[in-house]
C-alpha cells in the first residue's frame, strides 16, 4: 500500500484539521448513498477515523471510499 504524507497547504486537510480540534459534528456520505454521522477524531493520508456520537472507538472510513463530507453545525 502506497501512502502519501498530509500536505498542510491543502484547505482540506486544514479545514479536517480545525473540524478534529472543534470536534465538530460530521455527516460523511458513500456513493451507495449511505451516510454515517459523527466527530472526526483523526485523520492520516489514507483514512479518516470518525466517532459516531454513541460510539465507544471510530470507524475506520478509507478516504477514497467517500463522496462527501459536511459539517452539521
């Protein structure tokens, strides 16, 4: 598996990364139209780890694997 670092410079890495330090809550949607809802707690170059509001650990979301994501607040 081939991963990349983050680029700081990019504005969606910066605006993950002020969503993680907010724990902003997020809607993430899959192509099929499912959708998960939750707080960011991380993310890497290859996933993101977002906790659902009743979740005890994050699930694993593969970036590529995403169509959208959107801050609720």
């Amino acid at each position: 598996m081939e991963t990349h670092n983050l680029d700081p410079s990019l504005p969606g890495v910066r605006l993950l990364q002020n969503w993680v330090r907010r724990r902003t809550p997020l809607r993430v949607r899959f192509p099929g139209g499912e959708q998960l809802e939750g707080c960011l707690d991380w993310q890497d170059p290859e996933f993101l780890a977002l906790r659902p509001a009743d979740a005890q650990h994050p699930v694993l979301i593969r970036r590529s694997a995403l169509e959208t994501i959107q801050a609720l607040e």
